[in-house]
C-alpha cells in the first residue's frame, strides 16, 4: 500500500521549493515539484528532482556513540550534561559552546539558542551561516536598523533591470534563475547584468558581464553612486524623508578611482547608464559579496545605490540579499549568531531583560559570544572546553579546516548531532548522537523571501535518531531546566517561538508572527506557506520606516579596500571557491546520487589556459594547491571562463570521497571586522604539477581500501563505487597494488585484457573493472560504466570490455534528470538539432528540471561557432 503525498520544503537552497513526497512503502518515496508552492510553482532543479535517491539508511548514523562504542540515549544524555555542567561549575559558562546550521530547522534552532543564552549563560553560539549571510545581517542593521529583506522573489520578474553580484544562480538557485529566464524572455526588453570575475554559466542570461577584478564591489558600487548622483537620478524626496548620511557616503563614492575594478571604462558606462534609466532595478547578492573581508562595505555599497535611487520597497525594485540554506533566515528570527539574541533582537539592556523574562531564564548571556573562526580558535586554544555541532560539517566547510580538525581532535568534549556516520567531523568528535533526516524531520522553515514553509516527515524515524530540538530539550532537562523545555513537540515551540517575536513589539521589531502563537496543533499541522511582513503585496520600506531609532535609513561611507591576503611572489595566484551545480556543500546527502554524480564527478581546479601553460599543466593532470594555510590536490582544467591570475575550486570534496580534495585546508582564515564571515572567496596560492606515472579508472561493486597513492576520488555509480586514481609509483607497482586492492573486497575470477585492462567477472556478472594508463584517460569511466549495468555479459560484450569499453557515453554526463551525455547532445546537434527543443525532442536532455539548459545553450553557440569558422 502506498501513502498519500505528503507536502513538504526541499532540503537544499534558500529558495525553498515545495515538495510533494510520496512514499513507496519499501524505505524510499517519489518526488514532485508542488504546484501550489509559491516559491517554485512547479518546478524543481536537479537537485530537488534526486532528493528521492538520497533516502536510504546505509550511511546513516543510528545509534549514539561514544569513543566509537554504541551506548544508549540515556548514557549518551547524561555524559552530555554531566560533561556541561563540570565544565562550568570549573570554567564558566564561556568555556562551552555550540556550533549550529542553517539546516536546522527553526524549532531545533530556537531550542538550540535558548538552551545555550538562556540557560547555560554564554551566547557562544555560532552558525554556518557566519560562512553564508554574516555581512548581510551586519550590512542590513548598518542601513535599515534591522536584518530585514525587504523585496519578494516575484520584484526579479517585475524588473526591467536584475543585477547579480557574487552570485551564480543558474547553478545555486536554479528555480530562481529559471523564473527570471521566463521573465526575460517573455519580455525580452528586460536586462540582466553579471557581476562575476568569473564568467559562469548564469552568463548564460547576461546581456552584461561584468568581471570585475576579486575583491573589488566596493569601489564598483561606489562608481555606480557617484554616477547616479552626477545623471540625476537622486529620488531626492525619498533621500530627504527617510534617510541620513548621503553627503559623507558620497564624498568617498566620488572619490573612488574606478581603475580598481579592471573593467573596460565603456562597460562601466553601459551599467550605469542601465541602472539609472531602470527605475524596476533588483540587486540580487550572494557569497562573492559575503565571504569578503570587506563583505559588509560591499552590502552597503549596494543598498547605498537603491536608497539614492528611492528603489527600495516598491514592486520590482530592491536589494536582495538571496540566503543559501534552506532555513538561513529561521535562524536569523531566532538570533542563533553569536551576535544576536532571538527574535531580531540584539544584547542591548533592555532586551535582555525582555528575553530572560519571556524565557524565564535563570543565567541569561549578557554579551555576545564568539564568532565561528574565533570560536574555533578558542577551541584550538583550550578556553572552550565542551562544543557541541549540530547539522553542520566544520571540518570540511570553515577556513583553515585542518586547524579546525586538529582543535576537534585536542578537546576533551568534542560532540556531533549528526544524520550521516562518515563524516569528517564525525570522525573527529568523540560524542556523537543520531539525528533524523530531512524525510523524518517534523518543523518549518523560512526561504530568502521571509517564506515560512513546513517541513513534513514523510517517512518512520530509523534505527533510534531523533529531531535535533529533542536531543537538546532531553540534555536541558537533565540540566534541571525541564520546565522551560516540556515540549511536546514542534507545534509547541513554534508557537513559544511566534509568542516572543510580538512579546513587547508593537511595531519596534520588523520580525512578529505573534498571530501564529495561537496555532492549535492542527492549524500548525497543515500550515500553508506564508509570508511574514504582511500580504504577498507588502514589502519594506517603500514608505521608509526603518527600524533606527529616527525611523531613517542610513547611507554608509564606503572607502574601497583591498582583500586583507594580497597575492605575494610565492603565492600569486588568487584561490577563488564556490559550488557547482550538482552536488550541495559536503556532499553527504547529494554524493549518494548517481545521476548528480555525473555532472562534475571528480574535485577540480579551473585555470586559466595560460596559468596551466606556464606552469606546465595539462587538461587532465594533477595539481597541488598550496597556501600559507595548508593543500590541497585535484585534477587541473584548463579554462578560459577564469581571468588569468585566478583559479576556481568547488567547496563540495570531502576526505571521505577524495584524498587531498578538502579545498578549506588551503583557505585563509581572514574575516571581515564587522560581520565576522571569512574571506571564503580569495586565498594567496600556489599550483604546481605533481608528476604522476601512472593514472587509472575502477568501478567496483564493493568499496575499496586504496592503498597509500598521491591522488583519488570516489563517487557513486549505479549499483558499484566508481574512483578515478593517480600515483607517483612505477607502474607495475601501481598494477600490483590496485589489482590487490581491487580483488580483496570483490573475490572472483581476474580476466586480463588488452590496454591495461583487468576485470573480475563472475558467472557472467562483472563485480569490479580496473583501467590503468600512463596518461588521464578522461573517457575510461564513462567507457566502461554501461557494462556495470548489465546482469550477465555476453561474450561478445566481454571481449569489448576487456578491448577497453564502448563509446556510447562519450564526455560526461549533462542532463542529470535522463542521465544523458555531453556526447550524446553533440551527437544530436551534428545530426541537425539548432534549438533547445531539438535538443530535448531527440534526446529528452533538459526537458525536465532545466537546470542543465544554460550547458546546453553553451554547446549549441559552440557548434555555431564551429560552424561559422
Ligand atoms: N548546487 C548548489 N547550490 C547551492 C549550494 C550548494 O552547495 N550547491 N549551497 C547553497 C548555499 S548555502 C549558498 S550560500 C549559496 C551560494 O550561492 P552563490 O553565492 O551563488 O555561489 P558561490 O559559488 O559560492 O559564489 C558565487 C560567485 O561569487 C563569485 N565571486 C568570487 N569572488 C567575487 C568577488 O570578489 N566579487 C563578486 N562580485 N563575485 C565574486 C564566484 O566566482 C562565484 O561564481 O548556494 C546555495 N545553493
Ligand atoms: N571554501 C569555501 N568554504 C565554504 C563556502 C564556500 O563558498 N567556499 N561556503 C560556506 C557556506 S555559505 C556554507 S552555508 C557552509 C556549508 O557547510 P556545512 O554546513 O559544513 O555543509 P553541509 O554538508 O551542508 O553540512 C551539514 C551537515 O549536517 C548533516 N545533517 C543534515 N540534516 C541534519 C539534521 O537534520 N540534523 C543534524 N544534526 N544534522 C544534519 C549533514 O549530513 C551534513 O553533514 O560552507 C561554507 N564553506
Ligand atoms: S532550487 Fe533546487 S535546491 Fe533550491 S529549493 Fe528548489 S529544488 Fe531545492
Ligand atoms: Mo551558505
């Protein structure tokens, strides 16, 4: 029997697409976009679409652990409470700390903030999204008074003129993207500018890229100000009305030589021409702007532009700063930055007051605590003693990350709620307690457009992992604060949650769902998605009524500056990180798809050809990153989309998947002095060629222990584990050791063929494929993966196998959805197919999420060229 769907929120981006779920009755569940949804009305990206692969408990952690034995929930509870409640009667409450996520939801998360500032005395709390919005709050405050967003996701279809900065939607918001394609072409009229060093695949939509020199947004903005004021195009009764501050922000604007951004003088004067001829003109920014040491001046350079202009607040128009987790904004209403303390209040006196009093706290925190980078150095430094991650992957995703790990390893009360068992900070915590997953997991969330949508479980609760806020209300309780923490489940604490946000408001705080504290349990059950600030037409601040204590809106003098790590001789390439289009962060939950495996299978470094050329790399080697931080080791494309002097890596390799592709271990660890973010985007780097013999391909039913070689990565293939491999040995060494490897952990008959070609068949099936090469043989995985998918071999198809494979599948995979190739697409082109539709009408690529229809796009321009040549 099969269950009704059930309407949840995708687990991934801040857009927040609603999901219809349908469980299958055998542990997993169909996947639909909800039509109904707001947000995504309908569609859903790659990732959406494969969130059903993602479901199985193999990888699960299911039972608590300490020191790497299962114990029980109460023994675990207890160690938890007695090792807080040591730590500071010993210490004080500063030597503890948590370190939560976006991913939590927003029950969890105010669970999470309240227990720590309410109860344990210290805001040594800090989030991920220190990594992810940290300059955006501070930006916001500095300007508006409060962390507001003030525009909806419909203002990008209404304007005439969206501006991405440091923001590569096509890939990180892709449902967002495709709505402003739609807009864009049913009225083509519209114009979309790029600003991006690198040209990514967003470009796809840009009649306008701007590929500024890293780091330079302040000084672009500045220029931008300073010449909206020269054309005239000052709203001067809005700058008189609701804001202060102009002729100081101005004066620095003016000032501002335009040469630092490195862009053409007659670019810079089609954008501004643009933007002060658009009166509907959006700035949609993301972490090129954030993850910058001067991330919050870039936040109000922007702002300062839309506050000159009056665009702010009006339908299409606004700054919009788009969050990249699902619940970034929940964990801003419930303040869980170190900085803030719930409900979009701050640590002044009187809200202190207010919050012990809503909490009935007996030890509220009366400072802020540590920032995520600080936090971890105290760790390092031994002042924290006890930490606690939740829902978040440090050791992979914050700077400097082996330091991180390291200070992980050295503390005596290292602990991780966490729903996956491999995990590199799993692995180096010593408690680790179970957590449910996204389809368990009972809540809401709130998207980039103050969306608040519930999460639904869909499937039973497994092995014995609970709801985060669970976990934590059980170790308040022993703690002796179960009072303040008898939930009885998430209705209870949204309701707490929504009480506190109109607790002595009336109109002082931007944030109040005080209506929703009146939720009965039904009500809260079958919540439609809404949002909050008012009707779906109500937006912020059109009127003014900003939230500084005159109601006025504050300009921000921006002086340009440059990163706080300039490239030196040694190092004088410029590390710049970020994500591709398939895989989410850590890869925990997306690397167990095997159709979003195929998109970018293996952790790569894009530079510029002629980087690569004078440093002798090759499309296809192997390289060593290095910085004043640590390394890291990856395969080398060469690639014009970088400006030379730049390289690109994604942020998703793990040391679970690949030996040395943690790019965080070479990351520096500058932050910006304001919001505290790090400066995730521009480290000083070096990359040399590692001169590897030999070079090969395996796909193995059973995983493998790899021996000790210089390079390898893992991703999942349907049914078998697929690693590419590369090593510094001699070759018969290599053929030796991975032959050995490869037949430990799948027993079977050893067929040798011809090109380096070996094999274990057994009674017809193949059970692992080895593929060695003096140089990369980039095909040998997509040459050899069809015959993993066969039951029983002919012999003819035995014969081709140990020949070296088939064709077929020739250069990757493009459409994650139908799992069609870069070749197959060529194919279809050569055979005459000039539009998208041709394209989907012979080999159905792009004709489902859409997400791969801007590579697509980019074959059909290249075969024109070609063409034309
Ligand atoms: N596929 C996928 N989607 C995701 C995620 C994921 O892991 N995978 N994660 C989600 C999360 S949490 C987040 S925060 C978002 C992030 O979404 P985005 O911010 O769009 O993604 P990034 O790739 O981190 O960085 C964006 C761009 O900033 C550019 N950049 C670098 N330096 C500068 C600079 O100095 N100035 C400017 N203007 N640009 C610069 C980079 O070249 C990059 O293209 O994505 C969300 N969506
Ligand atoms: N170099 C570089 N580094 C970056 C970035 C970058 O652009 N460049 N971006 C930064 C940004 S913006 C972000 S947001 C971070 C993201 O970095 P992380 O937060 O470290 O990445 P995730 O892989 O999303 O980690 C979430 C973890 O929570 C687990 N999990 C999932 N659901 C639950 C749950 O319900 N409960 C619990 N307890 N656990 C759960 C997952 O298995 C996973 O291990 O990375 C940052 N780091
Ligand atoms: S755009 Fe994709 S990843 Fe983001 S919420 Fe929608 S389906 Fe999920
Ligand atoms: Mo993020």
């Amino acid at each position: 029997m099969t269950a009704a769907g059930v309407h949840t929120t995708c687990p991934y981006c801040g857009v927040g697409c609603g999901i219809v779920a349908t469980p299958d009755g055998r542990g997993g569940a169909g996947i639909a976009a909800d039509h109904d949804h707001p947000a995504n009305q309908g569609r859903l990206c790659s990732k959406g679409a494969a969130l059903g692969e993602t479901l199985s408990l193999e990888d699960r952690l299911l039972h608590p652990e300490i020191d790497g034995r299962r114990v029980s929930w109460d023994v675990a509870l207890d160690t938890v409470a007695d090792g807080f409640r040591r730590t500071i009667a010993e210490h004080g409450p500063d030597a503890v700390a948590f370190y939560v996520s976006g991913q939590l939801l927003t029950e969890d998360y105010y669970a999470a903030n309240k227990l720590i500032k309410g109860f344990l005395g210290t805001a040594n709390i800090d989030t991920n999204s220190r990594l992810c919005m940290a300059s955006s709050v501070a930006g916001h405050k500095r300007a508006f008074g409060s962390d507001t967003v003030p525009g909806r996701y419909e203002d990008f279809e209404l304007a005439d003129l969206v501006v991405l900065v440091g923001s590569n939607l096509a890939w990180c918001h892709p449902v967002l993207f495709q709505r402003i394609e739609a807009a864009k072409r049913a009225r083509p009229s519209m114009k979309v500018v790029v600003v991006d060093p690198r040209r990514t695949e967003t470009c796809d939509i840009a009649d306008l890229h701007l590929a500024l020199k890293p780091g330079s947004d302040v000084a672009l903005f500045n220029v931008l100000l300073a010449g909206l004021s020269a054309r005239g195009a000052t709203d001067g009764r809005f700058v008189a009305q609701h804001t202060s501050g102009l002729a100081e922000a101005l004066a620095v604007a003016q000032a501002t030589d335009a040469a630092a951004c490195g862009l053409a003088a007659s670019d810079l004067a089609t954008f501004l021409d643009w933007f002060a001829r658009s009166e509907k003109a959006v700035t949609l920014y993301s972490q090129g702007v954030n993850q910058s040491s001067a991330g919050v001046d870039k936040v109000n350079a922007i702002i300062n532009c839309h506050l000159l202009t009056g665009r702010i607040g009006r339908a299409g128009m606004g700054p919009f700063s788009i969050t990249g987790q699902p619940n970034a904004m929940g964990g801003r209403e419930v303040g869980a930055l170190s900085n803030t303390l719930a409900a979009h209040m701050d640590f002044g006196p009187a809200e202190i007051d207010r919050v012990a009093r809503f909490w009935g706290a007996p030890r509220m925190a009366t400072r802020p605590g540590l920032k995520a980078v600080e936090l971890f150095d105290a760790v390092r430094a031994g002042r924290i003693k006890a930490v606690w991650i939740m829902a978040t992957n440090p050791v992979d995703s914050l700077p400097d990350a082996d330091a991180v790990r390291a200070a992980l390893r050295a503390c005596d009360l290292s602990i991780v709620s966490e729903a996956i068992r491999a995990t590199d900070t799993v692995d180096a915590c010593r408690i680790r307690l179970p957590a449910l997953a996204w389809a368990e997991k009972d809540g809401t969330v709130t998207n980039s457009e103050r969306g608040i949508s519930r999460q639904r479980p869909f499937l039973p609760p497994p092995g014995e992992a609970k709801q985060d806020w669970w976990i934590l209300s059980e170790v308040a309780k022993r703690l002796g604060y179960g009072q303040a923490f008898a939930w009885r489940g998430v209705a209870d604490i949204f309701r707490e949650h929504a009480a506190l946000s109109a607790f002595e408001n009336a109109g002082t705080r931007d944030f109040d769902i005080g209506d929703c504290a009146a939720l009965d349990d039904a009500a809260y059950d079958s919540l439609r998605p809404f949002t909050w600030g008012g009707a779906s037409d109500k937006r912020f601040f059109g009127d003014g009524g900003f939230f500084h204590a005159d109601r006025r809106a504050r300009f921000i003098a921006t002086t340009a500056r440059a990163p706080v790590n300039a490239p030196q001789a040694a190092r004088p390439m410029i590390l710049n990180t970020g994500r591709v289009r398939d895989q989410w962060h850590t890869m925990t939950r997306t690397g167990k798809s095997v159709r979003l495996a195929g998109h970018r299978p293996e952790p790569t470094v894009e530079l510029h050809p002629g980087d690569a050329s004078a440093r002798g790399l090759a499309d296809g080697d192997i390289a060593e990153m290095s910085s004043a931080w640590g390394r890291s080791v990856m395969r080398v494309h060469a690639s014009d989309s970088v400006r030379p002097g730049e390289a690109f890596a994604p942020m998703h390799w793990t040391a679970q998947v690949s030996r040395a592709g943690r790019i965080n271990a070479a990351v520096n660890p500058a932050v910006d002095p304001i919001s505290g973010q790090p400066e995730l985007k521009h480290t000083p780097v070096e990359i040399r060629r590692l001169d590897m013999r030999w070079h090969g391909t395996i796909l193995a039913r059973r995983a493998l222990m790899l021996p000790e070689i210089s390079y390898w990565a893992r991703m999942q293939g349907a049914g078998y584990h697929a690693y590419s491999v590369a090593g510094e040995q001699s070759f018969a060494v290599a053929q030796r050791m991975l032959a050995a490897a490869v037949r430990t952990t799948n027993p079977g008959p050893w067929l040798v063929g011809e090109k380096n070609v070996a094999a274990v068949i057994s009674d017809g099936r193949v059970e692992a494929i080895l593929s060695l090469t003096e140089t990369h043989d980039a095909g040998a995985r997509d040459r050899f993966a069809p015959f993993m998918a066969l039951d029983r071999l002919s012999d003819a198809q035995r014969d081709q196998l140990l020949h070296g494979g088939t064709d077929m599948h020739r250069g990757g995979e493009i459409c994650a959805c139908f799992g069609v190739s870069c070749g197959a697409v060529e194919a279809a082109i050569a055979d005459g197919a000039t539009s998208l539709a041709a394209i989907g009408a012979q080999t159905q690529a792009g004709t489902s999420c859409g997400s791969c229809r801007p590579e697509l796009r980019a074959l059909l321009r290249k075969a024109r060229l070609a063409k034309a040549a």
